[in-house]
C-alpha cells in the first residue's frame, strides 16, 4: 500500500478510536455520578446493577479502543521505518487487501489464524 494513504488511513483510525476513548470517558463519569447518588443497597436496587453492567461494558470498550491506538501507533512506528506491511511474526509481505481491510495489522494472514489470542 502506498505509504502516504496508509499513512492517512491510520490516522484516521486513530482520530476515530481516541473520540470513542473520549465519549466514553465522559459517559463512564456520569454513570459513575449516578451510581454514587444511588442507594448503597446494589442488590435490591435494579437500577444499580444496571449502572454497574453499564460501568463494567464502559471500561472493556475503553481498554479495547486504548490498545487500538496503541496498535495503530506501532503501525505509524512501522511506516515510520519502513517496515510496514511486513509480518512481525514471519517477516513475509502482508496481502494488499488485508492492509485495505485492517491498516493497522502487523501480521500476515498465516500468522493471524495460528495466533489464537489475535483478533486479527
Ligand atoms: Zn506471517
């Protein structure tokens, strides 16, 4: 992929994740302030277990979006070298397509499904 539109791909990617990181920063602190105004009595409060499986899903997505970032900022790190595009696990080149699909990847589609851990 052309560095220049991988480039802006990325960033854009990045711009996205960190306003998702901000909304939900800001929607994590409100349902905390509504969960201190709530009765201590979680178990009896429906209201409170909802806030708290609302303030549980808030900080998974928030760490999700948090390394997003941060695997975008590695593939930026990787432009930035050159190495892009190329498989950190193999070193073998990335498929074109899958860079059109996933910008911020950093392993080839061989790698990925032996990678059980891997969401890409
Ligand atoms: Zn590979």
């Amino acid at each position: 992929m052309d560095p220049d539109i991988a480039r802006g791909r990325l960033a854009a990617e990045r711009a996205d994740a960190s306003a998702l990181i901000g909304s939900m920063r800001a929607r994590l602190s409100a349902v905390v302030d509504a969960a201190v105004d709530e009765h201590a009595d979680d178990e009896h409060d429906p209201e409170g277990s909802t806030l708290a499986f609302e303030r549980g899903q808030l900080v998974a997505q928030i760490e999700r979006s948090t390394e997003r970032v941060a695997e975008v900022d590695a593939a930026l790190a990787r432009l930035g070298d050159g190495t892009y595009g190329r498989c950190l696990d193999c070193g073998g080149d990335i498929a074109e397509v899958r860079l059109e699909a996933l910008p911020a990847t950093g392993v080839c589609i061989t790698c990925a499904s032996r990678r059980h851990r891997s969401r890409w």
